[in-house]
C-alpha cells in the first residue's frame, strides 16, 4: 500500500515549482550525478593514474640515474599533469555531490527563509546553477589549462569554477539572511509549511542509521590522524629521500624498491582518507533522505527495501575501500558495487518523489 | 524551534559561509601556488640527484614535504568546516527528537558547536606552529564532537523506542 496521503496541507509543502521542489529534485539529481561520475572516475581512471604516476617516477629517477636534467623536468611534468588530471576529477565529484547534499539541505529549512517565495525561488535557481557551475569547471581545468587566459596561472575553467563557488556563497548568504529574518521574528504569508514529519521504519532506520554512520566516520578519521597520518608523511619523507640517493647511486633495485614503496604508501593514504569521507557524506546523505520520505510515493515495503539498499551500499564502499590494501582489484570492484547500490537506491527515491508530485500536480490540475 | 535547535542552524550557517569564504579564498590566492611550488621543490630534489648535489636534493625533499603538510591541513580545513556545519544545520532541525531534556539538548548543541569550530582551527594552527597547543586543540574538538554526536545518535535511538 502507498503509504502518503496528499492532504492540501502536504501539497502546499511541496509546491509546482516552488523553491523547496527545484530544491529537492536538483539535490537528489546532483548526488547521483556526483555518485555516477565518483565510481565511473574509480572504475576507469583512478587505478590507472595511480599506476602511470608510479610509472613517470620510476622515468623520473631513472633520467637523474643518467644524470638528464631535461628527462627528469620532463617527467615531473608528466606527473604534474596525471595529479591535476586525478585531483580535478576527485573535486569534481566531491563538490557535485556535497552540492546536492546542501541542496536538500536548504528544501529542509526553506519554512525558516522570510523571504517572499519569489525570491526564494530565484535562490534555488541561483544556488542550482552555482551547484553546476563550480563541478563543471573544475572537471574542465585539466583539459581546458591557460589557454587564452589572461592570468598567469589561473586559466578560463578555474575562473568558471570560482565564479560558481561565488554563485554559492551569494546563494546561500541570502539564505542565511532570509534565516536571520525568521529567528527575528518575520514571518511572510507565503512560507513554506514544515515538512511532515513522517514516524515511519523507513524514517527512522535512515536517521539512526545515517547518524551513527557520521559517528562511525568521525571515530576511524579520529584514529587514522592519531596512528597513521604523521606516519605516513615521515614515510613519503623518507621514501623520497631514498628515490634520490638511489638515483645519484645509479641503484636500479633501490629506486625499483623506493617505488613500489611509494605506490604502497599512495594506495594506504588513499583508502584511509575515502573511507572516512565517504562513511560521513553516506550518513549525512541518509539523515536528509529521512526528511523527504514523505515525499517518497512508494509503498512501505519499497520505501524499506530502498533504505536497506542504501544503508547497506553504504557500508560496504568503506569497508570494501579499506580492504582492498589487503585484497585488490576484488574488494575495489565490491566497494564499486556498493556505491553502485546506493546510486540505485537514490534513483528508487527519486522515482518516489516523482511519482508523489505527478500526482499531487494532477490532483491539484484536477480540483482547479 | 527550540534554542538549541536555533544555535545549531544559526552556528552551521555561520561556519559553512566561512568555510566557503575561507575555500574561496584559497582557492584563488594560495592553492595555484602551493601546488606548483610542491612540483617545484620535488623536480629539483630529482634535478639535484641528477647532479649528484645529494644535501640539495635532501633540502628539496623536506621542502616538498613541508608544502604538503600545510597544503594537506589547509585542504582539510576547508572540507571539515562546510562538512561539520552542515552536519550541524540538520541536526538542528530535527534536535526536538533527541531524546533528552531542553537543557541536555542544548548543551549536547553548544559541545557539538564548539567542538566543530575548535578542531579545524587546530588543524590549521599546525601548519603555524608546530607545538602541541594547535594539536591538542584538534584532539580536543575532535573529542568533543565525537561525544557530542554520539550522545546525539543515543538521543536518536532513545526516542525512536516506544515508550521512551
């Protein structure tokens, strides 16, 4: 049985157009966006950048080994160029996601905004453009580069980028002052009401669930910068260090070594920092998917099954990333999958959500 | 709204907009820099291998691997303020469902506040100084939102139990 009923007081909530629909819908389309592209990114480019960097490295000590100044600049270049081309592509799916994050965020406390709903919705659109804007250009930076800028190290794509960070933070200051007015004591006759509060398993599992995911995300960062993170840079240090000697020394085995140490080294730090993030953007992406439940026009059974999916696929994308140190390419793929489960799950709710306002528009075409 | 749920909103606003300014900021004056200043350092760490300059190439390492403390921390600082702001701005809207009294709530809200303002800045003050001050004020931030947040999931699960 579909479990929400289309009162008019819940169709006032969530509008034709209204700033918290545009909201609700661009946030959750934002997420999947930054999800997709997050494990298209882990499938298709991370593993072989790391490994062509490992690669460039070796070149570069192999080229001060022969005492080529020019073949190691060259090959520092190279690498320079497979950071920018990996860093742009991990900013592009951090910001699209945590954008769509904010984004529901905002549908959230839309009823604390007094402003007029206009200006509300204006704000939407502001904020949903930036939220486009900022990921697209820093997607753009590595291909893109200094061609044609007039700036000496900032090229057209990072001018995108910052001017769409800057789109965001006039969003959201006019937001924040729109919350000023109401904890002031304005009120306007075209606030947005609250957002039902829905006691439902489905409600409560993702808001338990997603705040001890945030819990458990804090405690393993916790334990990471007090037992690994000081140790893994002295190692980087010290890996280097040897990367050189062994080059001045012409010593192929130890700059092999100093390598395959530093790749080791790479992967360790990389696990250990997705891991914690992704744990906390999962538990907080679940806390604000309990808010929308009631727009989710699902029966209880897959409004359940949806949340399971989603609980479980976030789980198992840290777990599996922290495993594949020990075991490869399968606990990489099975962390794919995971993320994969909680992309699927989002497109589940998304569907809901659809399907709740096609129904409440033509209910409401209906009555007009 | 209660005032506890008010301080959580009002404070997470307030640091998002200053996380973002702060990223902002870094992104357009410091972090081009810092970036090419750590390719730079480690190309002529390899350069001076290549020359057999080894205490020069040992300078250009520890070189590189000071850029990147600072720009490891200054990155961190960035996501961890927005981040935690966030975390904050909804959990004050729903903070009447924690199970606790006002007074419990709102002091859960001021721990959560403090310890999300305390331990990025103790993380960037490490790359100012590195005595124990900036790091005992990220261990203790750090702390203090761990607590906080799990007191706020046991406030959570007590008030989904029936009867509670």
């Amino acid at each position: 049985m579909v479990s929400t009923a289309l009162s008019s007081n819940v169709a006032a909530a969530f509008a034709p157009m209204s700033a918290r629909r545009l909201l609700v819908f661009g946030g959750i389309a934002l997420v999947v966006c930054g999800m997709l592209f997050g494990d298209i990114f882990a499938v298709f480019v991370l593993h072989q950048n790391g490994g062509r960097t490992g690669e460039t490295l070796l070149a570069a000590a192999q080229a001060a080994a022969a005492q080529d100044s020019t073949r190691v600049r060259d090959a520092f270049a190279g690498i320079g160029g497979l950071l920018e081309d990996r860093g742009t592509k991990v900013d592009t799916h951090v910001h699209m996601t945590d954008a769509g994050y904010l984004a529901l965020l905002l549908a959230l406390v839309q009823p604390y905004v007094a402003l007029p709903s206009q200006r509300r919705k204006r704000l939407a659109q502001l904020f949903l453009t930036g939220s486009v804007m900022l990921p697209v250009g820093i997607f753009l930076i590595h291909y893109v580069g200094l061609a044609y800028s007039p700036f000496p190290v900032i090229g057209w794509a990072s001018i995108l980028a910052d001017a769409g960070g800057a789109v965001l933070i006039i969003a959201l200051l006019f937001e924040a002052w729109g919350l000023w007015l109401y904890l002031r004591g304005t009120r306007t006759p075209d606030a947005e009401t609250e957002i039902p509060r829905e006691n439902s398993s489905a409600a409560r599992a993702l808001l338990t669930g997603g705040t001890v995911l945030v819990l458990l995300g804090f405690l393993y960062g916790a334990w990471y910068s007090a037992v690994d993170l000081y140790g893994h840079e002295a190692q980087e240090t010290s890996i280097l260090t040897k990367l050189a000697d062994a080059a001045a020394a012409n010593n192929t085995q130890g700059m092999n070594e100093s390598i395959n140490q530093f790749g080791g080294l790479a992967a360790a730090r990389a696990v250990s920092i997705a891991a914690h993030s992704h744990i906390i953007e999962f538990g907080l992406l679940a806390i604000l998917l309990s808010f929308i439940q009631p727009y989710v026009y699902l029966s209880d059974v897959w409004k359940r099954r949806w949340v399971k999916v989603l609980l479980g696929g976030s789980v198992i994308l840290p777990v599996f990333v922290l495993a594949e140190l020990k075991f490869g390419l399968v606990a990489g793929g099975i962390a794919d999958f995971g993320g994969f489960l909680v992309i699927v799950a989002l497109v589940g709710m998304l569907v809901g959500v659809l399907r709740y306002s096609g129904r409440l528009d033509s209910a409401t075409g209906a009555r007009s | 709204m209660s005032r506890s749920g008010k301080l959580l909103i009002i404070g997470g606003v307030a640091l998002a907009a200053f996380g973002m300014l702060y990223g902002l900021h870094y992104a357009v004056f410091i972090e081009h820099q810092t970036l090419d200043g750590m390719g730079l350092n480690l190309t002529e760490a390899f350069v001076h291998s290549a020359e057999r300059q080894l205490p020069e190439a040992h300078k250009s390492v520890t070189a590189y691997a000071i850029t990147k403390f600072n720009y490891v921390r200054q990155v961190d600082v960035h996501s961890h303020w927005i981040g935690l702001a966030m975390l904050m701005i909804v959990l004050g809207v729903i903070f009447d469902r924690v199970g606790f009294s006002d007074k419990v709530r709102f002091w859960l809200a001021v721990l959560l506040l403090l310890g999300s303002v305390i331990f990025p800045l103790g993380v960037i003050l490490q790359t100012a100084n590195h005595g124990l001050v900036p790091s005992a004020l990220a261990v203790v931030g750090s702390a203090m939102v761990i607590i906080s947040l799990a007191a706020i999931a046991f406030g959570f699960a007590w008030h989904s139990t029936p009867g509670a």
